[in-house]
C-alpha cells in the first residue's frame, strides 16, 4: 500500500501536491473539485494589499483632494477587500477538509500582521506570505532588505501561533542565509520560488505586455538546485518546490531533493484538475517500482548533504558539459 502523506510546515497532508494561489482557488466549489482530484492542501488566492492601493487612486478624484475623505476612502476599500476574502476562507473551510492556506502579498509591514491576524481568526489553517522585496536602487543595502524581512517575518510570529511560510523569489540575495534567518525567527517553511510578472513588449504599438503567463517543465531545474541546497545546509527545513511542476516526475524530483511538498497552478490550468490525479498516480506507480512505502522513504535523497561532492549544486558546469561532447 503506496502512503503518500507528507508533513509540510507543521501541516499534515494526504498528499504532496498543494493548489498554487490563483484565480482557481477563487471560487470554494472549484477549491473542493481540486481537493477531490487528490490536492493535499489549497492556497487561496492573495489578498494584495498594492493593488487595494492602485484601486483607491483610480477611484480618488485629483481635482478634488480632502485629505481626511481620501483616507476614509482607503480604509473603507481596504476593510472591504479584506472582508470579501475573510469570507473566501471561511466559504472555503465548509467545503474542503484539507488544510487551506490563505496568501497574502504586502508592503507595509503593519497590514502584514493585521491581514495575518484576521486570517487567523477566519479559520486559515496556515498563511503563506509573499514576501519580496525588489531593490534597484543604486545604492542597494543588502542588509538593510534582509532586516525589513526579519522585521515582518518576526512581527507576524508575534501576531499569529497558525503556521506561516514565506514564498520566496529567486533574486533575494543568499537564498541559504535568508531562509535560514528567517526559519530562526519564525518562519514555519518557504516555497520556492514566486513567479512574478515578466515584461515583453507588443512590437506594433511599442507598449508593454505581460510575458509567458504559464510556468513551463523547464523552469524546474533551478528550482531543484536551490530545494537540494537548503535541504542539505538548513536542519528540519520544511519546503515546497514551485514553478514548473507539471507532472508526476516534477513531483517525484522536488521530494528526492528535499522538498516535502510541492505547489501546482500552471498544469491545472492548462489540463483541469485531473493532471493531479494523474500525477499522483504516477507518482505512486514509481514508487512502487522503486519499492518505496511512503515519501520519507526517498525524501532528500539527493539534497546537498547526501553528496559526497555537494558543491555540485554551486558550480556551473555548462562548459565541461559541452567539452567532452
């Protein structure tokens, strides 16, 4: 009997495969049809604090500036938007019996823990933190933006006693050193990596467009080097490998590496919830040929302290690879 539970972030989940925050998780009837495909877990939708912002400026009137009516109008939309989606989880928790992560994507650290707070008491099972923040000032500190994310990882443990994770961008710095600050005060675990938006341009009207919307297979691999990395240097760090799982081989790497989970969105959009009963089907058969019982059997197998020549993950060796062919 294949046993496909796993603990990810002091969460136990029937199986390793978590439904990335989207639009698909928008809605708790498509949120039970993904559970009911096999998802162990659900991350909802984020809840943007930036673009409650954006929206308060189109709707604000310039020609007619009231300083105490422009700050009414900003806490009214906030409270709002935040209230739709504290009934989004508790909609979501009568319908679904897996664990359901709520997201959240912030600037200011005090919405951070306010929105985390509320989330909590709404009946999140865990939140899921979109922490990043892109410096291209000319004159970057570096240890100025890895204390602002101690800052807010620090004030949300503070405020909530739920499990929380940070999912992480790939240009932080020393992916190995935050992660391991961060976990020091407080983090639960981290995805890896967030997927932002990628500017391409429109040629016939010179304007700028939004890239590849959908993850591809490819984007995998440095998502795998880094889960091995921290697998391997970071005691106990709970992970889950995002971007570019696409299959049941994806999910099988991203466990081997380390990973205790992983987090799934482009597949479901491009072939429906059944491509996570597929893959957990797959994933099941390889074990069974493999002759593993459960994932903890293969879990970080190949993760950076497995090796006897880690620094593999920290070299770059397309010009060896191509010398000898």
């Amino acid at each position: 009997m294949i046993d496909l539970k796993t603990q990810y972030a002091g969460l136990q989940l029937k199986s390793p495969i978590i439904v990335g925050s989207s639009g698909l998780t928008r809605n708790p009837s498509k949120s039970k049809e993904l559970e009911e495909a096999g998802a162990g877990a659900i991350v909802l939708k984020s809840l943007f604090e930036e673009q409650i912002e954006i929206q308060a400026n189109q709707i604000s009137d310039p020609n007619d500036y009231n300083p105490e009516a422009e700050e009414y109008l900003r806490l009214y939309m906030k409270q709002n938007h935040l209230q739709d989606y504290l009934d989004l989880i508790k909609r979501t928790k009568e319908v679904c019996t897996v664990p359901v992560i709520a997201s959240i994507n912030c600037y200011k650290s005090d919405a951070w823990t306010e929105f985390a707070a509320e989330m909590e008491k709404a009946g999140a099972d865990a939140l899921e933190l979109n922490l990043f923040f892109l410096s291209t000032d000319l004159t970057h500190n570096g240890p100025l933006i890895r204390d602002l994310y101690i800052d807010v990882i620090k004030r949300v443990r503070q405020t909530i006693k739920i499990p929380f994770t940070v999912k992480m961008g790939r240009n932080v710095g020393n992916v190995t050193a935050l992660a391991y600050q961060l976990q020091a005060n407080g983090a639960d675990g981290f995805v890896l990596f967030n997927r932002y938006f990628q500017p391409d341009i429109n040629l016939k009207t010179i304007e700028l467009i939004p890239g590849s919307i959908f993850s591809r297979p490819e984007e995998l691999y440095d998502t795998l080097r880094w889960i091995a990395i921290l697998s391997g240097k970071i005691p106990h760090v709970s992970i889950a490998g995002s971007t570019g799982v696409h299959n049941w081989e994806g999910v099988a790497k991203c466990l081997i590496m380390g990973a205790s989970a992983v987090e799934m969105c482009s597949a479901i959009y491009q072939k429906g919830a059944g491509v996570i009963t597929e893959s957990l089907e797959g994933l099941s058969k390889w074990m069974e040929e493999q002759n593993f019982h459960n994932i903890a059997q293969f879990k970080g197998m190949l993760d950076a302290s497995k090796l006897p020549n880690p620094t593999i993950y920290e070299r770059h060796q397309f010009m060896k690879y191509y010398s000898n062919r």
